[in-house]
C-alpha cells in the first residue's frame, strides 16, 4: 500500500538557500494535521540561510550541508542525497534552493522532487525574472509550480497562479505581489503531490478529477 492510499502523510523535506519565504508558507499548511505530507526536515546549503531559524522555531528538524565543503557538483549531491535518505524522506520540495542538481540526482529523485519559480513558464527561465518580464512588457506574470528535471526551469508544470503587471511598477512591486502568489500556490501544489492527484507519468503532469483547478489560480 502506498502513502497516497493509506492517507498516510507523505515525508517531506524542504531545501533552501536564503530567508525561506515559501518554506515558511509550507510549515504554516502542515501544521494542519489534515495537510497530506509533513516537513521532517530543512535543509540549507549555506549556513546563515535564515530561514533556518524560523524551521527551527516551528520545531522541525534542520541541517546544513554546505556546498563549498564539497569538490564539485557530484560530491555535494551525493552528501544531499545521503541525508535525505537518512531522514526517510519521500519528497523534496525546494523553495529558494540556489544550486543546480545534477542529472544523477534529479533522475533519482524524479517525480518525487518540486520547484517553484516565479513566472509563467517556458517565459523568463533563470535569474532576474521580475526584469525580463516588465523589459518584455508582458501584461501577466506569475508564477509555476513544476516538477524537477535535469534542465532548468523546464520540467513538467504542476501548476500556475497568475500576476497581473501593473504598468509603471518596479521589479520589486512586481516581486512582492508575484511572492503572495506563489504562499497560495505552493501549498497548494505540494499537497496534490503528496495526494498522488498531480504525478508525473510518461513526462507530462497527469491529475485526478479536477485537481489541476486546485493549482490554476487568478
């Protein structure tokens, strides 16, 4: 029986880089004990990311694996992987995590592994999105939920919520309304796959019913 039809929670770990805004939208929805997986670990790869200490505040157990301590991309993955492991961990959600996998690591985690970025993938892939959207003068943004493959910023979509532009603003107005977006979204995603309602099969996002509205928000 698997944890998706024994309603068990799914284990879930959440991997950060920084301040860990989305991480702490996440612990806010799993303290409901309704909520279908439970964060059993923070992990950050450098040691005075602050969300640290509002993981710790809520209780739930954190670590550092810093990436300089390691000889390369393979090394440091290798040591992840390892705690993950350790941890019992059957989903890794990252939120803010500046470091790019290697395809040995997100092939193992396939399926099982999710990000979030704030825009309306394929646009603005990378850095300095907020940038490219309003120097592209698109009239939405937003931000997507997707799976995690080897390619950056380009697997699966789980799902999106929508960012109206507001012409005149700044990339940081922009930010800060496209960030509440993504404390709705995020949560909401994560519990669709935890459920199983939102899976990953033959490279495309398949749902349940109509779970996709769940992750489709304006």
């Amino acid at each position: 029986m698997t944890p998706e039809s024994s309603g068990a929670r799914r284990r879930a770990a959440i991997l950060i880089s920084g301040r860990g805004s989305n991480m702490a939208a996440l612990l806010d929805a799993t303290a409901d004990p309704a909520f279908p997986a439970e964060i059993v670990l923070v992990l950050s790869n450098r040691p005075g990311a602050g969300g640290l200490a509002r993981a710790e505040q809520a209780g739930v157990p954190t670590l550092v694996i810093d990436h300089k301590q390691f000889d390369g991309r393979p090394a440091f993955d290798a040591a992840l992987d390892a705690a993950l492991e350790a941890a019992g961990v059957e989903l890794v959600v990252l939120a803010g995590f500046m470091r790019l996998l290697t395809a040995e690591f997100t092939r193992k985690w396939l399926g099982r592994m999710v990000n979030i970025h704030p825009s309306l993938l394929p646009s603005f892939k990378g850095v300095h999105v907020h940038e490219q959207a309003l120097a592209g003068g698109v009239r939405f943004s937003g931000c997507t939920v997707h799976f995690v493959t080897a390619d950056m910023d380009a697997g699966p979509i789980i799902g999106q919520a929508v960012v109206p532009v507001v012409p005149g603003e700044s990339p940081d107005d922009l930010a800060a309304r496209t960030l509440s977006a993504e404390h709705r979204l995020y949560p909401a995603a994560v519990a669709l796959v935890a459920t199983g309602e939102a899976r990953l099969e033959g490279g495309r996002t398949v749902y349940a019913g109509d779970a996709w509205a769940r992750v489709t928000l304006t």
